[in-house]
C-alpha cells in the first residue's frame, strides 16, 4: 500500500490536512521502495552515528522571546542499496512526494509551486565533489578532544579509502524534514519530543564495514527523536 507523504508546502497551502498530533518519520520522507536495505551496513551505520555524532545532532533558535533549544535524544539509521545512478534517485523521490500530493487532491495550478518547493526547500540539487576524507591527525584530535572513542581501525580504513579514490569525484544530494516545522495548530511544547528525517544519498559508497568502495548508489536513511527546551 502507498505510503502517504506528509510535506511543510501542502500545509502551507491547505493548513487543515495535517495541523495536530505527531507526524511518523515515514509521512515526511519514506524509506526508498525503489531500492534494498542491506542490514549489516544499516547496523554499521547505526553504530558509528551512536559513536561519532548522531545523538551530537541539535540545534539554538531564538524565538518568541526566548532562546529554543533541541536536542538528539535518539536515532535510527538505514542504508538502501540501488543501481539507480544518484540523479534518477533524486527524480525518484520528487515524483514520489509529487503523486502522493496529486493523489491528496492538490489543485493543478498548485502543483508546480510545489515542485519548487520541495526542490529549493527539501530535496537538494546534486553535487558532484572530489572525495577527499580530510586529514586524518586533525580528525583522530578533534574526536580524542571531544572524548570519542572510534571503532579499531576506523581511520585507518579512512585512509585506505582515501588513497583509492584520490583524483576521483562522486555525486550527492541530502533531503531533511523537521517535524517542528510540521505542528501548525499543536506546537511543539519545551520538554515535548519531535522528529527530524534525514536523507544522504551517496555514489560510491565508502564502507566502512568492510573498508571498501561501493560503486552502487547509497541511501541512508536516518530518524532522529529530537526532545525540545527553553531557557
């Protein structure tokens, strides 16, 4: 059964199809249909975001008067494989959110300022950049400084892989909702929980599992539970 996809432009232009409760991860960005998660590297990933940032993920805001702060407390992470280049991955994903809004009854006319939307606001353009995993001795210090302890072996894949792929290039995209900007009629209160969905799409892949270089096009599919405070 389709999955229905929950974005910030359809409330925007029609406030009572979702203003009160939580929103599910997968109601603002589902998981990719169109490609296969691979589970160990779902629990690889899984763990290194426990290690290296993951719940490090929040965020300041000064709003309303008072200065609005949130933080991760939580968060699932997954990979999906597919041989879908990255482009045709990210036009998978647009003409996703673009049918589940047409087949909610969005008006035409509204269509294509939401297809502008979600190109500007949601869904990133592709980048093509040449890897490079930063240098390695400032990375070990900046982690040893902040108390980290990375898995064995971790930098020394990194450098691997950086070696392997020196004067090579790889596409990317990202895609982010934020549950918060969702809550028209129930806000997000301090000490309140909500939902941020996070979408990094990668080609290769750098395994860490493995120490290896992916060639096909990876998703990583990332919820965080967010809990809110106020000063």
């Amino acid at each position: 059964m389709k999955k229905t996809v929950t974005i910030i432009a359809a409330f925007l232009m029609f406030p009572g199809v979702y203003s009160f409760g939580q929103a599910p991860a997968d109601q603002m960005l589902p998981p990719p249909e169109f490609a296969r998660e691979h589970q160990d590297l779902s629990v690889h990933a899984e763990e290194l975001e426990g290690i290296i940032g993951g719940l490090a993920m929040g965020g300041t805001e000064y709003e309303h008067g008072q200065m609005i702060r949130y933080t991760a407390v939580d968060h699932d992470t997954r990979v999906f494989l597919t041989d879908l280049p990255v482009e045709e991955v990210r036009t998978q994903y647009l003409e996703l959110l673009m049918e589940d809004m047409e087949d909610q009854g969005m008006p035409p006319e509204s269509l294509e300022q939401y297809r502008g939307f979600l190109e500007t606001e949601v869904v990133q353009p592709v980048s093509t950049d040449a890897f490079h995993a930063g240098d390695m001795e400032t990375l070990e210090q900046y982690y040893r400084q902040a108390g980290i302890d990375l898995p064995a072996g971790y930098v020394e894949c990194l450098r691997e892989i950086d070696a392997k792929l020196d004067g090579q290039s790889g596409q990317s995209f990202t895609m982010e909702m934020n549950e918060r900007n969702l809550r028209r009629q129930d806000p997000v209160q301090p000490g309140d929980y909500f939902t941020i969905v996070k979408v990094e799409v990668q080609q290769p892949y750098m395994n860490t599992l493995d120490c290896s270089i992916m060639e096909e096009t990876a998703i990583i599919y990332t919820t965080y539970r967010m809990q809110l405070s106020a000063d």
